[in-house]
C-alpha cells in the first residue's frame, strides 16, 4: 500500500519518493474460537450441526453413520414386529376380541432368511414382544446417539479454547504459613503456572 505525502509530516522524506505501510502493521486474522453454548445448539438444531459450527468436519461421516445406524435398527426391527403383530391379530377375532379356534398356526415371513414359517400363537407372541423391544432399544439408542453428538460438540467447543502452548513453568519461592500456630512457619512453595 503505498501513501502519498501530505504537508505538515514529521517525516521528510527525499523528493519524488512515497512512504509504504510496513507489512508488520498489518492486523493478524484471529483464530477461529467457537462457543460452547452456540455449538450445542446447533447440534441439537440438527444433526452434526455442531460439529459443522466447530469445524470439525471429519466428524461429520461419525455422527451421520452413528444416527444412521441408529434409524436403520428402528425401521428393521419395526418391519419384524408388523410382521409379528400381523400373525398375532390373525389369531383373534378383532371384532370381539376373543380367540379363533379355526387356525393353530399361521404363517409368517422371517425377514433376513426370505422364508416363510408357520408358527403357533406362543411363537408369535415371543416374536412380537421381542421385536418390540428391539425397536424400542434402537428409539433409546437413537435418542442417545443425538445427544452424545451435542455433548460432543460442546466439549469440542471448550477444548477449541484452550491454551496449548509449550509456555508451562514450574517457579519455587519461599513462603509464609500460618494455618493454627501463633507465628508465621517458613516454607517453600511450588508454583505450577500455566498460561
């Protein structure tokens, strides 16, 4: 950058020349610090959200493969217990409620193995309180899954602000103490300053 000369400078300079900014005087671009509270919203906001806010983007195939996962379980176990639930309702009579004694067993498709068994009410109970509680367990792994992401960004927003310098000193100085004595005890004091 280069100044033109104006009258009345303390500086005189050689005719003809032009005085430059020093490129030491130029201000520094700070360091990204996120906020721990802004990065947690935005995780809970969405998903990966603040990861995204802390720039920690190589989280994100993690988080999005974790709750993934997560979704896939709730959707496979959900299509088993239809299935279940649909046999067990065949084996009442929903407009009142009771038992059909007509049918013994009823045939069901195993989802995973492409076949098709035919299994008694007993069987189909088991398999429907089973496949109910697996979803139920991938809703809760879900839910912990979301907020293991927000928790994560939050404490990854903290660590963004610490001091990682090498500027760690150990000073020894001599001190004065007087806990329950009448008079003050020499001692010699450790000071671990971190800066």
């Amino acid at each position: 950058m280069v100044l033109p000369i104006v009258k009345g400078d303390t500086i005189s300079p050689v005719a003809g020349t032009t005085l430059s900014v020093d490129s030491l005087l130029v201000p520094k671009e700070e360091k990204f610090r996120p906020v721990p509270r802004r990065a947690t919203i935005f995780a809970i906001a969405f998903p990966g959200g603040g990861q995204i806010y802390n720039r920690d983007y190589w989280k994100l195939p993690l988080v999005y493969g974790a709750f993934g996962s997560a979704v896939y379980a709730i959707r496979w176990n959900t299509l088993r217990y239809n299935d279940f639930l649909t046999a067990y309702k065949a084996f009442y009579d929903l407009s009142t409620g009771r038992p059909r004694t007509d049918i013994t067993t009823y045939p069901v498709y195993l989802r995973g193995t492409g076949e098709t068994r035919e299994l008694t009410l007993d069987q189909v109970k088991r398999g429907r309180s089973a496949y109910r509680r697996y979803r139920d367990y991938s809703y809760v792994i879900s839910v912990a899954v979301y907020a293991l992401a927000a928790v994560e960004a939050n404490v990854a927003a903290h660590l963004k602000t610490f001091d990682i310098s090498e500027d760690l000193s150990l000073r020894v100085e001599p001190s004065l103490y007087q806990p329950h004595v009448p008079g003050p005890t020499a001692g010699v004091r450790l000071v671990f300053g971190i800066r």
